[in-house]
C-alpha cells in the first residue's frame, strides 16, 4: 500500500503498546495513518487495553507475554469479529520483531526482558526504535555488533539520547573528530531537595510522582533514584562510541533542555522540548525528517527561567549515590553493566512491593555488584545466563535486608 506521495506505508511493530511508550507511540501513529500501519502489537498483561487498541488500530498481529493472557486476548477478539491473530509468549513477541513484513520496531518493552526482542529486530536489519534502554545496558557490545552485522538502523528514543542525537551531525563517522562531551540533562526527580536523612520514609507512591514527566512505575522511581541517570550514562557510551569521562550529568529541573553536545571548540548543541515523550518518538518514525508530533510547543515568552545544578552539589551526591555506580560498572569487567541493571530490577521491585526501604534499594546493587564477578557476555544465552545469575543474588540480598 502507498501513501499519499507515492511511496510504501510504513508497517510498525509497537512492543510494550500498553506502556507509556507505546501509547504515545500510538498516538503519533494516529495522527499519520498515510505513512504508517500498525502491523502487530504486543503486551504483557493488560488485556483489555491491548484489545483497545486492537479494535482503533486493527493490527494483524497481537501477541501476549503469557498463554493465559493470549487465550484471553483471543477470545474477546473473536467476539468482536476483529481479524487480528492472537499470540502469545516471548518467541512470539521476537517474531515480531523480525518479521518479515515489518519495517519499523519500536521496542517499548521494560528492562532485561525486552533484550531477546531487541536482537531479533537487529539482526534482521529493522529500522529499530529503541526506548528500552536495557538492551544496551545489558548488551553492551553484543547489541551493537548485532546491530551492525543485521544491517539495522538504531535510532535511540530515551528523550536525552535523541536530544544529543538532534545535536550531532548526520555523519556518524566525524562524532570522533568533534565530540568534546556529551551533557545528558537530569530533572532531579521528586527528591530533588528532600532532605536524605528522611528517604526511609518514602513512599512508593511518592518515588512515583514525577514532577515533569508521565511515566511507567519502574522507570519513576529510577528517576527519584537517578538510577535512570546512571543506565543512560551506560547507554550513551555505547550509542554514541564516547568514553564515559566524556559524559556529564547536569541536573536541570525544568526539564526543557533534554541534553547537549559540546564540541572541540567549546560550541555547545542544545535540543530542546517540552517534556513529551512524543517528540522524539516523532523523530525516530521519521528521520531523517520530521513530522507533527501532537506535542505542545514551547512558549519562551512564558519561561521564568531555566536552571542547572551539579548532581554533587547541594547534598545531592548523598540523595543519589546511585548515579556514580555508571562510572563504576562501565571501568568493571564487561558484563558489569548487565549486573548492574539486573540487580536495580530486582531493587524496583522490591521497594515497589514494600519489601525494602527506598533507602535500601542502593545496598541491593552494591552488594550485587560485589558478589558476581561476570565474564564477558558472548552471545544472548550468556547475557540471559548472567542475567539470571544477578537476579539470584539480588534476591538473596533483598531477602536479607526484609528479614
């Protein structure tokens, strides 16, 4: 099928459609149904917000993380008379992802678990949209010889990833030449001034208030940790081949710079937004162009002003140890990253429960880090291996810190 200019629709594959992502994902998609189809959509366990959206979008494809949530999905599908075939477990969820008649992956899909998905989008060349951040974290150089050996196109959509993005040149192959250091921008959280002596008595719901951005459980109570400072840190280092001293975190509460690109000459790139996710989600559809995003405009005329602290000042580096753990795991073995990020996972959960303290989620990953020494990651069965490994000491260290 073509669009209005004659050229082929673009078919996309949403992966974690239910979450935030892949709901603004979907609601740029909407605004563009010339230039794209909704080709499959996959989910975890809300099932009736998939088959929402099944119903809007009339996929080809749906796919459930579990059989009994897929039967389910199925079942109400075939009540309504939709035509969109039911799947279900993560074999199906990377079939998507590879499929041959998909062009555009957007792997929306939280922590490790999307990694198996993210591969298969690479090593069949996809045009990989890539908002899961653990892929990378996880993969490290794995993921990116993958990328490179499938032919795929990786285009980061983590806001401060695709603002350096924005601020780099199209040739990939100058960054070297010109980068100085890459400036990823950090809100601060909700614990930005919170005095540190009284984090034991945060609450999750209180870790999950953001003060800028509408987000996923998970991903808010790294940001009221900086923990998702510290993973965009490992992920910039990869994406953009810098080495880590060439990144610096600045914290900038108004969320309206969502990061830079210093060059050799002290000139300094700058992306800037409101904080929405759909901007870059709009960019990574269509790069190298650009499209309506849906996202409001920025009013300069109503700006006050706009601020930058250091992540160490102002007892900061008490209220977010966890964000210099980047530097750490990323000097480690390699594979360090990988235990890093499994044992936040375990951490998240963990506090998310009302198994440990906020404070506490810290002393899970440096007791984690400290108990499994990786090898080097060869192959996904080795990362899934040390994945697994890292969650069983996580658990261990959270067990005894529930005790």
């Amino acid at each position: 099928m073509l669009d209005s200019t004659g050229l082929k629709k673009q078919r996309v594959a949403v992966l974690g459609s239910t979450g935030s992502i892949g709901v603004s994902t979907l609601e740029v998609l909407s605004l563009h149904p010339d230039r794209f189809e909704v080709f499959a959509l996959t989910a975890s366990t809300q099932v009736d917000k998939l088959l929402q959206q099944c119903v809007q979008f009339r996929p080809s494809f749906a796919v459930m993380a579990s059989q009994t949530h897929g039967d389910e999905l199925a079942r109400q599908c075939r009540d309504l008379g939709l035509l969109t075939q039911v799947l279900s477990g993560p074999d199906a969820i990377t079939d998507m992802a590879r499929h041959e008649q998909v062009d555009v992956v957007m792997a929306a899909i939280v922590g490790a678990a999307g990694l198996a998905s993210c591969l298969g989008a690479a090593r069949a060349g996809k045009r990989l949209l890539l908002a899961n951040k653990e892929a990378l974290v996880v993969g490290g150089d794995y993921f990116l010889q993958t990328v490179m050996a499938g032919g795929a196109k990786l285009l980061p959509i983590d806001s401060e990833h695709s603002a350096v993005f924005q601020s780099l040149p199209e040739d990939a192959t100058t960054w070297a030449a010109q980068i100085d250091k890459i400036i990823l921008t950090a809100s601060g959280g909700p614990f930005r001034r919170r005095d540190p002596a009284s984090f034991a008595e945060i609450t999750p719901e209180q870790a999950c208030a953001h003060p800028n951005w509408v987000m996923g459980r998970k991903i808010s109570v790294d940001s009221a940790t900086m923990m998702n400072k510290a993973l965009e840190v490992i992920e910039a280092r990869y994406l953009f081949g810098v080495t880590p001293r060439q990144i610096e975190v600045v914290i900038h509460p108004q969320s309206v710079i969502h990061s830079m690109v210093q060059y050799r000459d002290h000139s300094v790139m700058a992306q800037l937004g409101t904080p929405d996710m759909k901007v870059p989600i709009a960019y990574g559809l269509s790069w190298p162009q650009r499209m309506t995003s849906g996202a409001s405009a920025l009013d300069f005329r109503a700006m006050t002003d706009l601020t930058f602290e250091s992540p160490d000042a102002n007892g900061h580096g008490q209220r977010f140890p966890g964000l210099a753990l980047a530097w750490a795991v990323l000097a480690a073995p390699q594979g360090s990253t990988a235990v890093l990020n499994a044992a936040n996972e375990i951490a998240v959960a963990a506090f998310l429960a009302g198994q440990i303290r906020f404070d506490q989620m810290h002393a899970v990953n440096l007791e984690t880090l400290a108990k499994v020494q990786p090898a080097p990651p060869g192959s996904l069965e080795d990362l899934l291996a040390l994945d697994a490994q890292s969650r069983d000491a996580a658990a261990r260290v959270v067990a005894r810190l529930a005790a």
